[in-house]
C-alpha cells in the first residue's frame, strides 16, 4: 500500500476508528478521497484488545475455506502496509510455531494442515514439519516434552497498539480528519460517501447486518530484569485440547485465547475461569513466563458475521459496510481496505463484490 497522487474523489466519512476503518481510510486518502474518520475511542475497538496474529495457516480450518481465500490475499499485502506506515517495529514476529502439547493435540494440527494443503499444495514448503528438538532450538524456553509441531513461515504478527497509533498518524499526515464522536445515525453523517466500519455498533447503523459478538480475554505479560527475553516467534498451540497463543511484544507478551459467546456487548468484565485456563496453559508450555508481570487482563468483543466471512460490500448509492471480522480484523484490514477502495470507485459495479447470500437492509 503506496500513496500515489492524490485527486479528488468527493468526501468520504468513516464510522469506526479500529484497525479495519483506519486502514480502509487510509487506503481511500492514497486513492484520492477527502477523508474524516469518527472515532468512539479504545473501549469500542475489538483492535485493543487483540493478539495482532497475521492469521493465514494457523487460521484455516475445515469448513472456512472462503475466509482462507480472504486471509491468504490479505497476508500477502500486509508487507505493503507496513511500509506505508513507515515503522518497521509495528511488525512483532515473521513467522509462527504451531504446537502440540500431546498425540491428540498434534493429530488435530495435522488434520489442520492437511486441510490446509488440500487447498493449496504449494504451501508444502511453507509448512514444514518440525520436531520437539526443532521446537526447543528455535525458542529454548519451551518446555521439554512437547509432542511436535509445524513451523508456519510468514505467518507473522504485529503490535496492535503501535499498528493504530501508526494508522493515526499516516492519516493526520495525509490531512485526513478524525473527529472523536460516537455515530447514532447515519442521517447525521455529512459526505458522498460512508463506510460503516463500526463493529458490532454496525448493527445499530445497519440493521440489515446480522452479527453476534464473541467475547474473550487478552493477558498482556511484562518481562522483568529476571527474566528470559520473549519468543522470536508467534506461538500457536493446541494445549491438551484447547487453543493458546503467546504473541511477542517489545516488552513481552500477549496471551489468548479464550472465545464464548457475548450476550451484552456491553460485557468486558474478564471472567476468573478465562484468565486462570490462560495463566495455567501459558507457564505450563513456557515456564519461563512465571516471572513475568501480568501488566493487563482485558476483554474485549469481536463482531463476526454468522459464517465467519467478514461483510465487506455495498448497501446502497451512499453506504458501504465492512463489519463481522471476528478473530481476523486486524489480519484481514488490508485485504478489506482493498476491497472497499475498489466499491468506492464509481467505475466498479457495486454488485462486483456482493457476498454469497443476500441481505435484506431496513
């Protein structure tokens, strides 16, 4: 994602502020609309409480196929983004170990990667096999005894935080606006065109979009002067049959990830059964991590569509939504700012990029 000459398209406001909004916004200055951006703030963005995993492998699993297809592209321009952004040090890992602490848990990542394969052959190369010794070389602070696992090569992740401080500030320097307010009505919201990018307050803009929220807790650890550095690597693992992640920060590490359903999208309470399973699973693949602080427990809401495909297309001559990212928002910003440019343009047919099912909007 380059800025190339900049004309003038008309004037485009964004409703939502989090990794997908901002990322389309900016997408839409580069290609020449007039943008301002309404921001809620931190508490409504799913972004601020994420992982930032680049999810491509360790995201595909037997029946999602078409969201597959969407994180594959969406991975592949992320390097693009980066370099817009101009901070190399948003980028926090290159590549993930996807992990098995028994024989179970190894046979359910193999039938995810065969899964995986069976899609795309020519990923062979970038899903290699590896074994508990492999595992113990690339991050010593493994615990001994790991069944096996598979290195994911390019599957990467990113800090969130620094990702919407990076957004932020690419858009203050393109002379996009951004104007802290919360949106009730789309009646209210001045420009030729409007992208909804709102999370699950897309549903109160929009109720033709269905979505339903996901609840989870995120544990942010801080090493101390005692302890051993962070991995070098993303890692995913199915831990005696549940799923865990360690995702590497500056300072330490992000820990997820519990998924529930959320019945009041209000609700970010952590719950002491999410965080215990987390802290529990964490020192036991990584005892290491004892010693580090546990700095932040938060939860947060992911808004996701009722197949898991994100919403990405146009309502009508004036609106467009991008909502229902689930677990991939962050992953999946580039490919939907894509996605959304190309709906932008008048010389794109709106039909071009419908989804599958049809939705009847109110």
């Amino acid at each position: 994602m380059c800025a190339p000459d900049r004309g003038s398209r008309g004037d485009l406001s964004v409703v939502g502020g989090g990794a997908v909004g901002l990322t389309c916004a900016l997408a839409a200055v580069d290609s020449g609309w007039r943008v301002r951006v309404y921001d809620a703030g931190p508490t409504t963005r799913a972004a601020h409480v994420a992982g930032g995993m680049l999810g491509c492998f360790a995201e595909g699993h037997p029946g999602e196929d078409r969201l597959l297809a969407i994180s594959r592209d969406s991975v592949a321009r992320w390097p693009a983004l980066i370099e817009r952004l101009g901070d190399p040090t948003i980028a926090t890992a290159a590549d993930s170990l996807l992990i098995g602490a028994t024989a179970a848990d190894m046979e359910h990542l193999r039938a995810q990667v065969r899964f995986l394969l069976s899609e795309e052959p020519d990923d062979a190369d970038r899903l290699p096999a590896v074994t508990p010794a492999d595992l113990r070389a690339a991050e010593p602070a493994l615990v001994r005894g790991i069944a096996g696992g598979f290195r994911a090569i390019g599957e990467g992740s990113v800090d969130n935080r620094k990702l919407i401080a990076g957004l932020q500030r690419a858009l203050d320097a393109a002379g996009a606006a951004r104007i802290d307010a919360h949106v009730d009505d789309l009646a209210d919201v001045p420009g030729d065109q409007v992208l909804v990018a709102a999370g699950l307050g897309t549903r109160t803009l929009l109720p033709g979009v269905e979505l339903r929220g996901e609840k989870g807790e995120i544990l942010r650890l801080r090493r101390t002067r005692f302890s051993v550095p962070p991995p070098a690597h993303v890692i995913r693992a199915r831990w005696h049959g549940r799923p865990a992640y360690l995702v590497p920060r500056e300072d330490g590490i992000v820990l997820g990830a519990t998924q529930y359903e959320a019945y009041d999208a209000a609700d970010r309470a952590p719950l002491a059964g999410g965080v215990s399973d987390l802290l529990a699973d964490a020192g036991e693949m990584m005892p290491s991590l004892r010693t580090y602080e546990l700095a932040e427990v938060s939860a947060g809401i992911r808004p996701s569509s009722p197949d898991g495909v994100p919403i990405v297309e146009r309502v009508d001559e004036r609106v467009v939504v991008a909502a229902g990212h689930g677990r991939n928002g962050i992953a999946l910003s580039p490919w939907t700012a894509h996605i959304v440019t190309e709906l932008l343009s008048p010389d794109t047919a709106s039909s071009t990029h419908q989804r599958s099912r049809s939705l009847t909007w109110n």
